[in-house]
C-alpha cells in the first residue's frame, strides 16, 4: 500500500513578539478585501499582478495521497466522499511534467488537487539561517511556484523552520495506537528530509531574532512578485513543535501570533497567508498569543486562511502527544463551528493520524469520517 505514515514535502503526515499597530492591521485586511483570490485546480490564462480568484464556497474536507498512489489509493478516496487531495513530492519528481501528470491523473478519477508539495523547498536551513547555497535555494522556490501554476495549481504550503519538526520517541495513545511525540525531557531530534538535528546547537552556533527576521524579509520580499505574477497563495505553517528556541534557532516568526501577524506586514501581500496546522498551534498552547479559535477567526478575517491541518494533541508542550482527532484536550466541534462561522473556504485535512489495528487506511478513515460528521453536525 501506498499510503504512509510519514512527515511528507508540506510539514503534513501524508496518507502518503511583534504587535501591529492599528493603521497596520487595517492595511493588511484592506489588501485582502480589495483582491478577487485564486480557483484552485483549474487552468486559466495569465492574471494581472496581485489579483487572486475567489476560492469556491464552502469548507473543502481532503485526502492526502502520495505522489505514487495507485489506482486502489484513489478509489479510498473516492469511497470516503472527498474532492480534493493533497499530494507531497520531492526530490527528482518534482517537476512540471510531474506536476502535470499527477493532477491529470487525480482528475480521471473525479477528484482534484487542492496542492502539490516540495520537501525539497520546504523548511530549508539554508534560506531560514542564511547558509551557503540560498539564493539557489530561493531560485528553486521560485521556479517550483512557476510549475505548480504550469500545471493549474494556485495554492501551496510552505515551512520556514530552520532545524526540522522535532520529536522525541514515539508513544501511545488510546487503546495503544502508536503517534508521535514531543517530550523537552526526552532528548527530542530535529527531522527533515533525511536531516537529523540535536541539541545542545544545531547548527555550531547560536542565532538571533534579529538574524531570522532579516534571513525571512529577505527571503519574503523574493516570492512575493511571484506569487503576485501567478496569483499564487502561499499559506505559511506553524514551526512544529513550536518551542521559542531549539538547539540554538528561535522560532520566533511562525511560533506565535505576533509572530505571523509581523511577517505578513513584512510580505505586504494578499497572496501570504496561513495554512493553520491547529495541532500544532495547540502544542504552543498559551505562549501563542491566541487560542487556535481566536486565531482560525483573526487570520479569517484578513482572508489569509486557506488550508487547516485538523488534528489534535493531548496538550501543550513542554509534553504532547499526538492523538485521535475526538481524543485531544480541544474541542474540534467547536474549532468546526468556528470554521463555518467565519466562511472558512479552503482545504481542510486530517493529519497525523496515529496507527490504528488493521492498517494504515483505517485511521485516516475513521478521521475523515469523524472530520465529515462534524461538518455536517454544524452545517445542520
């Protein structure tokens, strides 16, 4: 089977202290409000700078498949009711003909592609921390932009962690399921595309806010006239887990509210926004400035929230463990109500879904199936 448990090319697991001022915030929500956004999936000629379609309404539950799933992965797909999937790649696949032949494929079988990924353009050290090699690194990023657009695919999550997503040993949850884990008093590593980073500095030294805001205006300030060019949204994950520091890295931009709300004013873009990973939003806790309700209705309200990774955790860092979507100390019904209330009209997906008895398909159907009852729970 083709359907993994693993971090895959978006920061997912595929089935497969800055505040803005007012006059800040008003310009931001007034740059959302003035744009037409994006259709996702759908060919379309060339765009004026900066203008985005709208997004089709309604919240749009989604299947991640891997880039080589086979026809039986598909049908799954099709047997659980979604429309879209999510598809990591990287490495040599990840190719405008690649591209193309994926969402070409997913289409034949009556579904369509809300984003492909690129762990190869994803979390990378080299653009996060300044190393060697980051104006190559930012031309890759451009030009993976330039393909997905080639192949009518307008959305894409990008992780700006400069060390990895980190984890201790796994663990169990209910009724013994295996899941990942974060213990600070574990000795918990740092992954990422075959990366392995540990403490006490991963990387010789120490770096400061200072550095990593410089290194992401830098960086920031190169993507947006592209994504501008091809009406492309960026949506940026959480860092994960997001602990103010990690083997001497802040994760100070994408590790807190304040921190996204001063990293959008930086980009200065419709096209940035947030893809909210409300499992790790909750890992953080109180430190995030907001609870994940307040957040999903604050980056709402600037029309920058396109994807959700829905999920759940069994509470906030120092320890966690990821759990069963229903199984977490949040309420997911309400974190539901509240994305219907607020229009939410992207892709939302199960993740990190802990191994159930029978197989890997069977925990990602239970939360597809938990996922789509709570829908139709608040649309009722």
């Amino acid at each position: 089977m083709h359907i993994q448990n693993r971090i895959e090319g978006d920061g997912s697991f595929a089935l497969a202290s800055h505040q803005l001022d007012r006059r800040a915030f008003l310009r931001l929500a007034a740059a959302a409000g003035a744009v037409t956004t994006g259709v996702v999936g759908f060919p379309r000629v060339a765009r004026a700078a900066g203008k985005l379609e709208p997004l089709p309404s309604g919240i749009k539950v989604s299947l991640q498949i891997s880039a080589d799933a086979t026809d039986e992965d598909l049908q799954f797909a099709q047997q659980l009711g979604v429309e879209y999937v999510n598809i990591p790649s990287g490495g040599a696949a990840a190719t405008l003909e690649n591209f193309r032949l994926l969402k070409q494929r997913v289409e034949a079988a009556q579904l369509k592609v809300w984003n492909i990924g690129n762990r190869n353009v994803h979390n990378m050290p080299e653009v996060t921390l300044n190393l060697p090699g980051r104006d190559e690194k930012i031309a890759e990023y451009k030009a993976f932009l330039r393909n997905l657009a080639g192949a009518g695919i307008y959305y894409t999550t990008y992780a700006h962690m400069g060390n990895g997503i980190w984890s201790s040993a796994r663990e169990t949850t209910r009724g013994g399921a295996p899941a990942r884990a974060f213990d600070m008093n574990k000795e918990p590593t740092g992954h990422w595309d075959n990366n392995v980073y540990r403490s006490p500095l991963s990387h010789g030294r120490k770096f400061s806010k200072e550095e990593l805001w410089e290194n992401y205006t830098y960086f920031i300030k190169q993507v947006v006239p592209v994504a501008e060019e091809l009406g492309m949204r960026i949506g940026i994950h959480p860092d994960d887990p997001p602990v103010p520091e990690l083997a001497g890295v802040p994760r100070c931009i994408f590790g807190n509210f304040d921190g996204y709300m001063r990293a959008l004013e930086i980009a200065g873009s419709p096209n940035i926004g947030v893809c909210l990973c409300a499992g790790t939003w909750m890992e953080g806790g109180a430190q995030m400035g907001k609870d994940v309700f307040a957040a999903a209705r604050a980056f709402a309200k600037m029309d920058k929230l396109w994807k959700i990774h829905f999920r759940n955790v069994s509470g906030p860092i120092p320890r966690f463990v990821e759990t069963f979507v229903d199984n977490g100390y949040t309420d997911m019904l309400k974190l539901m109500k509240t994305l219907y209330e607020v229009d939410f009209r992207g892709a939302l997906i199960a993740d990190h879904v802990p191994t159930m008895v029978g197989g890997p398909r069977v925990g990602w159907a239970y939360s597809i199936g938990y996922i789509k009852a709570l829908l139709a729970a608040v649309k009722a």
